[in-house]
C-alpha cells in the first residue's frame, strides 16, 4: 500500500470516528455501559458529541493543510492522542478491568489504532514530529482524555481553544520573522 501523506492521512481520523460512533450508539449502547463505570457528566447527546468531534478534527486538517508547521501537525496528533488512541485503550481497558464488553473496542482496535499508525507514520517520515516529541503528546493525550472522562466536555473546549490559537499564534510569529 502506498503511503499516505500526511495531511491526507489525518481524513482517516473523522472517517474512523464517524464508524466507531456507529458501534457505539447504533450497534451497541455505550452510554448504558459508560454510566455503569464512570461518572454521568456529558450532557451532550451522542449526536452532540458526533458532530462536535468530527468538526474540530476537520478544523484541525484544515488549520495544518493550510500551515504546514510542525505545531499545526502536533497539535493534530495531541487531538488524535486524545480522542481516539487513548479511547482504544478506554475501551481495552474497560473490557478487560470491568469483564465487560465496552462498546466501541472492536471499531477502537480495528480502526483506530491502525488508523493512527498510518497518521503518525506519516508525520514521522516528513519530520514533522519526533519520537520524543510523540511520547510527548501520547501522555499528555491521555492526560486530556482522563479529564475530559471525569470532568467532562469543557476540557475538550478549553483544550481546542488553547491548542488553536497557539497554532494561529506560531504560524503569525513566523510569518512576522519571515518578512
């Protein structure tokens, strides 16, 4: 298979959120099972949630297709971290910890971990993250994601209003510098 780009890798993202909310809430009912875990403090619909996901994850395409810096696609990636590797590990983790099927773990483990592969391959092999700096954004991913489980949505909020404008910020430092 030929490899992917990388900002034509990060479309994998949304496509593989819109499925696995599919698992979740058409297949199965992962709200039931998330409440029965976990506190009950996302008052957004799953619905809610689709499309508050999915939009910030194409702004995030959008912000780096038209940047190109390694913020843009760091910030990308913290998102992806986040949202979608640390959620395969939720689930995992849910299953294994609760004897429990949580739904989402088959579309978590079949889309999202491969799905990302390609994504961070990509932003390997074009420099614009390195190895550590991975590490980097993987734990401070799952920081993200554990607060937003027990604080709720205004982590997420807080944390795409901070990350988009120290991307808009960056790239106008550079663009001041470079004339």
């Amino acid at each position: 298979m030929p490899r992917l780009p990388f900002a034509t890798a990060l479309l994998l993202a949304p496509l593989a959120y819109a499925i696995h909310h599919g698992e979740e809430h058409v297949v199965f009912n992962f709200r039931a099972w998330r409440v029965k875990y976990f506190p009950d403090n996302n008052a957004l619909t799953t619905e809610a949630v689709l499309v508050v996901l999915i939009s910030i994850a194409l702004v995030y395409l959008l912000l780096h297709a038209t940047m190109r810096t390694r913020i843009s696609a760091c910030m990308a990636i913290l998102f992806l971290m986040a949202t979608q590797v640390h959620n395969a590990i939720f689930h995992l983790g849910g299953t294994l910890v609760f004897a429990d099927f949580s739904p989402g773990l088959i579309t978590a483990i079949a889309l999202y971990l491969p799905a990302n592969y390609i994504i961070v391959r990509a932003a390997l092999a074009e420099g614009l993250v390195s190895r550590q700096q991975l590490g980097m954004l993987f734990i401070a991913g799952g920081v993200l994601f554990w607060a937003f489980e027990y604080v709720g949505p205004v982590v997420l909020l807080v944390t795409t209003l901070l990350t988009w404008t120290w991307t808009l910020a960056s790239a106008r430092s550079a663009n001041i510098k470079a004339t």
